[in-house]
C-alpha cells in the first residue's frame, strides 16, 4: 500500500517513488492526485467554475475543463497560499506534474499502449472516450484505476502538464472526445498556455522539499 494524503478538498494523493519505466527516468519522490480535479475542488479555491458540462446533480464531480494552463498556475498560486501545512511530516509544494512524471504515473510500471492493456477492445474498462464518453465528461473514478491507484489517466480530459515546447505546454491522457489513439499512455497533445477546452484540465502534484 502506497502512502497517501487527503486535502480539504475531496482529494487523495498517492506517493510515486524515484524509478524507471522504459525511457522515462523519475529522480525524486512526488505525490500525484488520484484523480483529476473536479468541479467541486476548483470552484472551492476559484469561487467559479468555467467548466462546460455542469448540468446533473454529480456534475460538481466531473473534472474540471476550460481551463488554460495560465489558469491553472493562478489556481495552484491560491492553492499553495491556502494550504501550506506539512503533508507526512513533510513541507511540500502544489504544482503541475512533468509530462515524464504524468506518464510515469500512469503507466505505474507498464509498457503497454494503457496501463492495462495494448488492445482497443479493452480501453472502455479505463477511460471515457470518443466512442463511449456520449459526447461529454463523466464523473471521475468510475472506470478501473492503475495498479497505483490512479483514475481517469486515459480520456475523460486531457491534463495539463508543466512541460514547456517552445512558449506552449504538453497535455496527456487525451479526452472525452478522442479516438484511442490519442489517449494512450505516451501520447502528448500540445497547447497555448492561453487555450481553454471543455477537452483539458489538470491533475496535482504535491511535492516534498
């Protein structure tokens, strides 16, 4: 069992320790929400919520969308200032994970095309995509999670990452309305750090330092 944290928020990190899984290379220890975040968790810090789907009563637990990645960053700035205490005795940081450390998270040790499987017959069983979402996001942690405890890395949405390529930033995961393709463990989106898409959000990292 893997050490973890809640927040005040709803949320659960889990603990990703240093490794190797093919080509990526993790040095230090992070821990990595469970699941996306919802809804719920940003509009508690924002005092709003962009998001497009928020009809139905569960709609505050479906992932946060429409936020670009400079909201993102104003969204972890008000974070870290309202919790800064210590998580396991430790001091830590609210960030955004490196696409290396999303994938590595994801794939929780795996080398396959998901982290269950390299068949397109069996990506329901994880994610919500193009040809089972209904064309909209669903609740987070329905489908089946990783062997770390992670939900929602493949579809749902696309996450941003702090991986820069030129002036914009790498998504992963892809997203409701993608093919499978695109929501593959190493398959990286890329865009405008001002773009907003009912198809991206985000997932936290907290890290120690």
């Amino acid at each position: 069992m893997r050490p973890t944290f809640g927040n005040e928020n709803g949320g659960t990190f889990i603990l990703i320790e240093p490794g190797e899984t093919g080509d990526i290379i993790v040095k230090e220890p992070f821990f990595i929400g469970a699941r996306p975040v919802t809804q719920v968790e940003w509009s508690v810090v924002m005092g709003d919520n962009p998001s497009k789907f928020q009809d139905g009563w569960s709609a505050g637990l479906r992932p946060v969308e429409r936020v670009s990645w400079l909201d993102t960053q104003e969204f972890i700035s008000r974070l870290n200032e309202r919790e800064s205490e210590p998580r396991l005795g430790l001091s830590g940081v609210w960030r955004l994970p490196t696409a290396e450390e999303w994938e590595f998270a994801c794939r929780a040790g795996t080398t396959s095309r998901w982290y269950h499987s390299d068949r397109d017959a069996d990506l329901d069983e994880v994610a919500w995509h193009g040809g089972n979402s209904g064309a909209t996001t669903r609740e987070v942690g329905q489908k089946k999670s990783n062997d770390w405890g992670l939900f929602d890395c493949h579809g749902n949405v696309a996450e941003w990452t702090s991986t820069e390529v030129g002036i914009k930033r790498i998504t992963k995961g892809g997203s409701w309305l993608m093919e499978s393709e695109s929501t593959t463990s190493s398959y990286r989106g890329i865009s405008s750090v001002d773009k907003r898409s009912d198809g991206i959000g985000l997932r936290l990292v907290w890290s120690p330092i």
